[in-house]
C-alpha cells in the first residue's frame, strides 16, 4: 500500500463507524420504496378505438399492443382453436405483401411484429425504435384490415397444431390440465379445449370470417408505449386505423356448472410414475375486492417454494418435485388451483395432505411474521415486473381490459400491504372451497384407485376420456411377436434428419446381432436446436424382449439428462425420463421400480423390432411397449399398407411401407428384401422425417 | 397529419441525441471499481460484478481454470452455504447467473430496490471468503468435465468451432488465445486445490474486480454499504500482464476436420480482427451484419435461397481486447460437395472486397445496430452488463455515451476498406468439416 492509499484508506475510516463490521448474516430488508405507478393517458379514436399512452422519452423505442375483446370464446364449439389459427395467419401475407416481405421489412428496421389469441382477447404487438413507427403501425395495419390467409399457411399451422396436441396428450401435466378445466368450467368455453376433430374442422373460410367478423376497432385498445406524445400516436393511429371500423359481436360466456360435493375424476394412465393432482374450484371476477386477500392467503398457501405446499410435501416429506396453489384471472370468472406432481405410491397421502394445507389457510390464523413476509414479498417484487414501457403498458392494459378501476395499479401495493389476518381469513374461506372442489388425479389406476376411493368418491375415464370401471384398471396380457433376428440389416447406418424438407441434423444407428442378445445405439443430433439424444440397449435375441435401455437427452447445448431401466422378467427398475420441470427445463429422473402384469417390449426400438418381423400387405401387430424416455406403457400397431418404390439420399429401394399407430405414431419405409433395413420414417406429429444416407 | 409532418416528425426523432448514461464512479482504496447508475423509475436494482480475469490470463497447463472458477462461486462463502445464494435471491424475488469467456468472467442479480443490501452482501461474501474445498472442487471439475463432454465432443462441429477455431492463434505468440475457454481435461485434471487457492486470491481480489449498482438506490447508502461489505477486504497483487503478440496476416491455413457427429459437411473459415478498440471495429460489425446477420443477409440470400447449396449460413464475430475472429460459415446441402460450397461461400466474401456494399444495405445494417443498441439499456441488467463493457474494453468507460456514433458514422468505403484489409485468404484458417467415422476423428 502506498503513502497515499494509507491517506486515502484514514480518510475512509474517518467517514465509515467504526462498529460497521461485515455481517455474518443476511441483511435484513430495508423499507419499501414508494412505487409512484407510472401515470397514462387515453384517447378515443374516431372509429372508437380505445387508445391507451405510456409516455416515456428515456429511449427512443415505441411498442403498440392492440386488443381486441374476440378469442377462443367467439369460436364455433366445433372449431375450437380458430382464433388461434387466426392469429398464426394474420402474418402470413395481405393483398400487398408476401409472408417473407413483411418478416423482411420488420426485420429491416430490427423491430418485431406478433399476433396472438387467448381465451378473451386477440393481440398485435409491434416494437420499433421511435423513427419507425410509421412503418410498424402501418405493416400491423396491413395484416389486420388484408389478410389474405393464405391456404398452404393454413395446412401448415394445422400440422403444428396437431402435433402440439399429441405431444400434449403424452405429458400427464397437460392432460392434467385439460380435464380440470372441463370439469370446472364444463361447457363454458374456458372448459372447451381444442381437439384433433375440431382443428381438422377449420376451413380457411371459417378463419376470413373470424377475422372479418371479430377483428374490429370498438371495444378495443390500442396501447402504445415509449417515446411519443398522445397527439403524434393518435395522429398514427388515425391514420393507418382510421378505415377500420365496426365492433365485434356481442359475446356469451355461459354459465360453468354449479358446485357438487368434491369427488376425484381419476384418468387412468397405465403404468404411470407418477401422479398428477389437481383441487380447485370456481374463485373470483375480475373485480373481486377480496383479490388482494386471497393472494397474500395464496402466497403462503403455496405461491412459492417457501410456501406451506411446497415446505411440507417437497422438503419435509419429499412426496413431489413440486406442488404449488393459484389464482387466475380471465375476463369471466376465475379459479384457484393447487397441484402437485407426486411419486405414484404416495398420490393418497399427497392428496390428502394437499386438502389439509387447503383448509388449514381457510381455519388457522397466519403468524403475524408469516403474514408480513408474504405481504413483503408481493410488494417488493412487483417492480420487477414494470422496469420497461412495455411491461408498464402491459400492467396497463390487463387494469382497463377487465374492468379493475383506475386506481388498481396505483394502489396495489399498498391494498396488498394492508391486508389484515381475519382478512386473509375471510377471502381464504371465500375463494379456497375443499367441500365442494373439484379434483382430478392423472395416474396409474391399478395403483391410486383403493387409496384414493378412501378420500372421495373417484369417477374413472382413460386419457381419452372414456369411462372405465375399476375392472379395467388391470393391465391385459399381451401375446408374444414372431421375431427373428436374422431377418435384421445389422451394422451402422447413417441418417438425415429433415423438418419440412430441409436438412436440420443427423442420426447414426448401429445393430449387432450375437447368440444371446440384439445391441443397438442410437444417436441424434439436431444442432440447431443444442440437441443430442440417444438411446443404447440390448434385447434377448430370441424374444425381443428388454434386458436393458438407456435413454439421454440434451436440450438447448444444456447438461444431457440419462435413464437406464433393467428388465428383469416382469419386474423394470432403474430410472426414466419424466416431464420437465418446467418450460425449457430438462426432463427430470424418475426412480421406477414397478412390475407390470405383462410382458413389454423395448419403446425405443419399434421400427427396429419391425424389421425383425415377417412382413406382408395386410399383416398386422400390436405390441405394448415401456422405455427409458417414457416410462409408460403404450401400445403400438403396425400395419403393413404396401409395397412400393422410395428414393432416399442411399438410393433407390423396393421397400414395405408400415403405417404405425400409437402414442408416437410414424410412418416406416423398409426393405422388402430380409435383411430388412430401415430406410425412410416420418413422423405423423410433426413435419420431419429421417432417410438413410449410407 | 400530412405525409410532410411525419417526415419531420421522423427525422426529429432521429436527431434528438440519445439520452446519455450518467454514471458515478469511484475506486475503494482496496482496489474495487465502483459505478453507481442511478435509475428511480421503478424501485428495481442490479448488482454486477466483473472480474478481469478469463480464458486469456490461464497459463500453459492451467488451462479451463478461469470457467471452472465461475462454477466455484456458487459453491458457498463463510456466511451463505452452498445454495443459499441461489435460494436468497430468489426468495427476495430476484434472479441471478453468472458466465466466463475468453476475456472476461461476470456474475449478476437483480432485486426489489430494498433488497440491494442482499445482492452486495452475497457479493462480497464470496469475494472475501469463497469456500474452497476439495470436496466442492472435485464435485464442481466433474460437472465441468461432463459440461465439456456433452456441449463440445458430441455436438457435431462443435469440436471445430471450438477446438478448431482456437487453432489460428499461435501458442507461442499467443497462448491466452490459442486455447479454448472450456480448456484441457488433462489440464482439468492436473489441477490442485491449491492452485484453487492461489488463482482466486490473484483474480478475485477487490483490485481485480468492478462493481455496478444499477437501479433504485440512494447513492450514500449505496456507498455506504458497499464500504462496509467490500472495504476491508485486502488488496490483492498485481496480477501478471497477459502476453498475446499475435499477428494478422500469417498466411493460410487450411485443415480437413473429420467429425463423427457431423452428417453433412460444413466449411468455416475464420479471418482475424484487430482488438476490440480499434478504429475498424465499427466497420468490421456492421459488415457481418450484412454478410450473415438474419434472413436477407448476403450469405442466407446467396447460398441457401438463390443457390440452393447450403442449409444455414452465417457470420459469428468475436471481438476481443486482443485479436478477435470473424468467422464465416456454411453447412451443405445434401449431395454439394466441399469445394462446391467453399467456392460459393468465397465468392461472396471476396464480392465485397471487390465490390463493396449497397447504401441500402449499409442503412438496414446500422437500422439493426440502432434497435440492438437501444433496445439493450431498456433495463438495469442490460445497463449494468453495458457500463461493464465499457469500463473493461475501452480506453474510457464515458465511451458508453459516444461509441454509438461511431457505429453510425460508418462509410460504404470504410466497409470496402476493412473486407479488403481483413477478409483475405492471407489472414484466414479455413476449417473443412467432413462427416467421418468414428475411427477418423483426430483426438
């Protein structure tokens, strides 16, 4: 240290107290900064568009977000996921410009243009540096008043949409979701989900007339945020909008059933790892003065993971790898909720622990500390969620879009704050209803059904949604298939990935056949995407029959995540993937140790196994089948449809072409000459498709 | 309003200067840069921490240390245990992460306003006394070698890009370069815990380090705490110079690289740049816009759309304080051979040293560095990373508030200029990715 830093370190402690020593435990939360909520302006346009300002200079960047009150609620019930599809199209080319034209001139501006559909309203969102305004406010314009939706785009995005649905049928959460919300809203639309029956059902003409009849300006807003004056956005506004007019058709909710004493809807998922549970019930509107109660009562209920629901079945128990509570709040009425993702042996005691912590909050007063860190909680992290113009004018527009006063975002924090104990109380018993609530378990049922009858009554249906009885709940014997191993191409095989045709990544493939048993290896790569999967396994040569399966998976360059299951008669152990704990998280591990009634084969190696099959036109198989990376049993047919010609980067084959059928199904070309070789398979979810290259 | 007004209005805009970032900057007497940019609009803070430490000050042997470090920093301190700062922060509501490259290793969260006494005290915690254990250091080398494992050797022309590209620096001239951040395994697992030890007393002393606060604070608490927290920490010593002699312009290089994962060939070819403080630098960056940034750049318009020869081009630029890389690549369609695709990709290079580019073309370039720019002050985290950027990288940390123009100032004959001086065969290493088996790849 030199002669000055010693100067400079004397004049530093002659400011600093000599006590400020360095804490050894966490700093305490110092006082709460008043949040002046950033004030906004309105305007109505002439054709009766609402027009809501935040104006903010400190960056030359303007966003526009209209909304309009038109979405899944204004849909024909046999065409349910038109707005959506709408929304999809809107983009996708107008009387002037292609698809490509408009991405290229949002893009040339390095702004961004976007449209949505929820279940109540459509949104057109754009952001642009300020000098670019113009240009946004006038290509949103296009889109809305020209469309053209075009009918090849319409083709594509169902494609997409229907794969979403299958993939959504195989992650319990999902299908978890789908059945609370039918049986809480029942025909209500909120309770109406789009099916493969009703996205095959939207016509193109079907989509122009949502548009032509729901996309107009009164009752709207258009909310426009950063670096402009209300006089200049009405100005804009006015200009590019002035043409549209006319006001969407008044709307019906309809009335959600009325509440029954609580039973459990159990949805059978054979050879589940875990269960999925969900209690809820009907809450509140919109409007509902009790909302700033019920979500404190819910922060610590199970808003978090320092909450009750979490606290107890997570860490003290470690039934879960989550369980959380919410409320939601749409235009109509909303719900509560509370779930959690439980290991299957343990889905009657999580539930009927979940329903204790459920009326615990409703009957127990909250410690005093409790209640002041949840409170703290809520109105220290309501900043985070303002810190941009946009995400003011997002705030904004959810206040005027449901009608919540015009003092709700100035005065959140402190009505929040000032929330009482037999407030908390009041709200809690009002909203959180465990007598007359709504259930449903997503699960084995050969397992959960004698736990869970002891709770409530259960009400069984499969995935489908077809009722079964508990004597459906035993698993089925299965018969066993005509393999043989020397009908198989063996060594290493090369193939390319493609997604609508053009190349995105690779898979290898690699078969070797000895005395005892089948080897193979699989890997994937798309790059694009940061993944690399595969899977690795081996098989009793004589029966196909697992001995052994790995399966691997990284997502998004992140850490691979691998599950080995071991076969051992009838009985499998080891570990699986399961869903992800979240969106973009990796799926997480899931001990099993189960065994199952009758014998499985390898879900890994379907298209393998059929190579190893005496093919025919017209023959058929059905084979249930359990795997490292879907640790379910699913049961497949194959069916030989024809014989035909293919052409594949490797060249010319005379192939079998096999329609197969199942959770994941695919088409699967391959040679009609044993050793059969697998050289083309496409996906029926989606548009992507593997040929062999050598 | 008319057509005329809006034009006005436009141009009003555009010339309205950028608002400036006011920042307060002072040094504790142990060493510690402080920034201080105050914001109030809404009551949020950030707190970020630069260490001037990354792949670039490793020695020969030690490589791989300096991101293996980031992973220790949240392996627990004196006062928080392993987890705890995870689980703070987001208990407080906040979030956080951290990062290492070649020139630079960052760790942030931001908070609620009233929570800044948090994020600078988890901060100095671990800077005054990381737990360095053999258990966490043999627990946190695994995770790194699985890291390597799964985001390089089996990801196909990862090991290229990775491993490949490190390879146009000279490890004589330039070893802080010439390896790559990720490191050796050998090198991994030759490390002690000592060396631990030694390296977080050299590169993660206060002397070391800068601090910024973004957000909602008052300026004397803020410093306040922040002496408290950080200012008996002990100073640390000057840690070495880093020694990087490399020149442009040492020839061609050409390598064929196998790869096991790779089903479709590619070729990369990768030109080197001054350090980021150089006059070309503007030039340089908005060049790779126009030669591979998005749908209409040059790349994707010739070789993908029009030609029909690739899957996916692109440009990827690195700038450093020391020679950077400015890379161009290409992966092939199905059936185009190697030089088929080599051909193409350096036509189109060699086309804008020819040539040069469009005014149209120029204008659309600084349109996206004009979003890009702005876009990122919108809130404290991308302040704080910015402030950063400047303290570390540029003479001058006030060149936050006047970089931009020269972005802006750009001239069709600066871009001729640098694609002449830079985008030539003689200052290139070319990299011939081809599928192979397994046998083939080199180790």
């Amino acid at each position: 240290m030199n002669r000055f830093s010693v100067v400079a370190a004397l004049a530093a402690l002659a400011t600093v107290p000599v006590t400020a020593q360095f804490p050894t435990q966490p700093p305490a939360p110092t006082a709460l900064a008043p949040v002046q909520f950033p004030p906004f302006q309105q305007a109505t346009l002439r054709n009766g568009l609402r027009l809501i300002l935040v104006e903010n200079h400190q960056l030359p960047i303007v966003s526009f977000s209209l909304a309009i009150p038109a979405g899944a609620v204004n849909e024909p019930p046999a065409m349910r996921g038109l707005a959506g599809m709408t929304a999809e199209l809107l983009t996708k080319g107008t009387t002037t410009r292609s698809a490509e034209q408009i991405s290229q001139q949002i893009e040339g501006v390095g702004g961004s243009l976007d449209a949505g559909a929820g279940d109540d309203f459509f949104t057109l969102s754009s952001t642009v540096l300020t000098d670019h305004a113009d240009l946004a406010l006038g290509l949103a314009a296009d889109v809305l008043l020209n469309a053209t939706f075009p009918a090849e785009e319409l083709e594509l995005a169902r494609r997409r949409s229907l794969s979403g649905l299958r993939i959504e049928r195989s992650q319990p959460g999902a299908v978890a979701a789908r059945f609370f919300n039918r049986e809480l809203y029942g025909d209500h639309p909120y309770g109406q989900a789009p099916t493969e029956t009703t996205v095959q059902a939207i016509t193109r003409e079907a989509v122009q007339q949502f548009a032509r009849e729901h996309l107009r300006p009164q009752g709207g807003w258009l909310v426009v945020a950063g670096a402009i004056s209300l006089n200049d956005a009405r100005a804009l506004a006015e200009r590019h909008l002035g043409t549209w007019s006319g006001r969407a058709p008044a709307r019906a909710y309809g009335r959600p059933p009325a509440p029954r004493a609580t039973d459990i809807l159990l949805v059978h998922r054979p050879g589940s790892q875990q269960s999925n549970i969900l209690i809820g019930n009907l809450a509140m509107r919109p409007g509902d003065q009790q909302y700033y109660a019920a979500t404190v009562a819910n922060k610590i209920l199970g808003g978090g993971t320092d909450a009750r629901l979490f606290q107890i079945l997570r860490e003290e128990r470690g039934w879960t790898y989550g369980s959380y509570s919410s409320f939601n709040r749409p235009f109509d009425v909303g719900r509560f909720q509370a779930t959690a993702e439980v290991r299957t042996p343990v889905t009657d005691s999580a539930l009927a622990e979940m329903l204790h912590q459920v009326r615990r909050i409703r009957t127990e007063r909250v410690p005093d500390s409790t209640l002041e860190s949840a409170k703290g909680f809520l109105t220290g992290v309501f900043p985070l969620t303002i810190e941009t113009p946009q995400q003011v004018a997002g705030q904004v527009a959810v206040q005027e879009r449901l009608g919540l006063g015009q003092d709700y975002l100035r005065r959140y924090r402190e009505r929040i704050a000032a929330v009482t104990p037999p407030q908390l109380m009041a709200a809690a018993r009002a909203t959180v209803r465990p007598d007359s609530a709504v259930i449903v378990v997503v699960g084995d049922g050969a397992v959960i059904f004698e736990g869970l009858r002891a709770i409530a009554s259960v009400r069984i249906v499969d995935v489908e949604g077809n009722s079964l009885t508990p004597d459906d709940l035993a698993p089925s014997a299965a018969t066993d298939l005509n393999v043989d191993a020397a009908r198989m191409h063996t060594g290493r095989d090369s193939l390319n990935v493609t997604f609508q045709g053009q190349a995105i990544g690779a898979m290898i493939s690699e078969t070797t056949v000895d005395e005892e048993t089948v080897r193979y290896s699989t890997t994937l790569m798309i790059p694009m995407m940061g993944m690399n999967a595969g899977n690795a396994g081996v098989l009793q040569r004589a029966t196909f029959r697992p001995v052994e399966t790995t399966s691997r998976l990284a997502m998004g360059g992140g850490a691979a995540v691998e599950g080995t299951l071991r076969f051992d008669g009838m009985r499998v152990h080891g570990q699986a993937m399961g869903a992800p704990a979240g969106p973009g998280a990796p799926p997480a591990l899931r001990d099993v140790d189960t065994t199952f009634a009758l014998a499985l084969y390898d879900s890994d190696q379907i298209a393998a196994t059929l190579t190893a099959l005496p093919l025919a036109v017209g023959t058929s198989y059905t084979f249930p089948t359990f795997g490292a990376d879907h640790a379910t049993i699913s049961t497949y047919t194959a069916r030989v449809e024809r014989r035909e010609s293919v052409t594949v980067p490797a060249g010319t084959f005379d192939v079998w072409r096999v329609g197969v059928a199942g959770e994941e199904a695919s088409t699967v070309w391959i040679t009609a000459d044993a050793p059969h070789r697998l050289v083309r398979m496409e996906l029926a979810s989606q548009p992507i498709a593997f040929e062999l290259v050598r | 309003m008319s057509r005329l007004m809006l034009a006005a209005l436009s141009v009003s805009v555009s010339l309205a200067a950028q608002q400036p970032v006011p920042y307060e900057y002072f040094p504790l007497d142990n060493g510690l840069r402080v920034f201080l940019i105050e914001d109030h609009d809404t009551p949020v803070v950030t707190v970020n921490v630069w260490y001037n430490v990354g792949s670039r000050n490793e020695r020969p042997g030690r490589s791989g240390f300096a991101h293996l470090f980031e992973h220790m920093m949240f392996q627990g301190s004196a006062n928080a245990d392993k987890g705890a700062h995870m689980q703070l922060i987001e208990r407080a509501g906040g979030n956080m992460n951290g990062s290492t490259n070649t020139d630079r290793t960052n760790y942030y969260q931001t908070l609620p306003s009233n929570r800044l006494n948090l994020g600078l005290w988890l901060e100095a915690d671990r800077m005054r006394s990381l737990a360095i254990t053999p258990e966490n250091f043999e627990n946190q080398r695994e995770t790194v070698k699985e890291e390597r494992r799964l985001r390089i050797d089996n990801q196909p022309y990862a090991r290229a890009f990775v491993d490949g590209l490190a390879m146009q620096y000279d490890s004589v001239t330039c070893y802080p370069y010439s390896h790559t951040v990720i490191g050796s395994m050998d090198d991994l697992n030759a490390t002690t815990t000592p060396d631990v030890q030694a390296f977080f007393d050299l590169y993660y002393a206060p002397n070391n380090a800068t601090l910024v606060v973004v957000g909602d604070f008052q300026p004397a608490e803020a410093r306040r705490l922040i002496q408290q927290y950080f200012g008996d920490i002990p100073q640390g010593a000057e840690p070495p110079p880093v020694d990087c002699r490399q020149q442009l312009n040492q020839g061609a290089q050409r390598i064929v690289w196998p790869d096991a994962m790779a089903n479709l060939p590619a070729v990369l070819s990768g030109f080197l740049i001054p350090g980021h403080d150089n006059a070309d630098t503007p030039a340089l960056s908005l060049l790779s816009t126009i030669l591979g940034g998005g749908e209409s750049s040059r790349l994707n318009q010739a070789l993908v759309r029009d030609q029909q020869l690739a899957v996916q081009a692109g440009v990827f630029t690195d700038s450093r304080r020391g020679p950077g890389q400015f890379v161009v690549l290409a992966v092939a369609n199905q059936g185009v051979t190697t030089d088929t695709l080599e051909a193409a990709l350096m036509a189109e290079v060699a086309r804008i040293g020819e040539e040069g580019v469009t005014e149209e073309e120029l204008e659309r370039a600084k349109n996206a560095f004009r979003s890009t720019d702005v876009f990122g002050r919108q809130t404290s985290m991308n302040i704080a990373e910015r402030i950063q950027h400047y303290a570390h990288d540029h003479a001058d940390p006030s060149e936050i508030n006047t970089d931009a123009d020269r972005y802006l100032s750009v001239t069709l004959d600066d871009i001729h200029r640098v694609a002449q001086r830079y985008l030539v065969p003689n200052n290139s290493l070319l990299l011939i990715v081809t599928p192979a088996r397994q046998a083939e790849v080199q180790p």
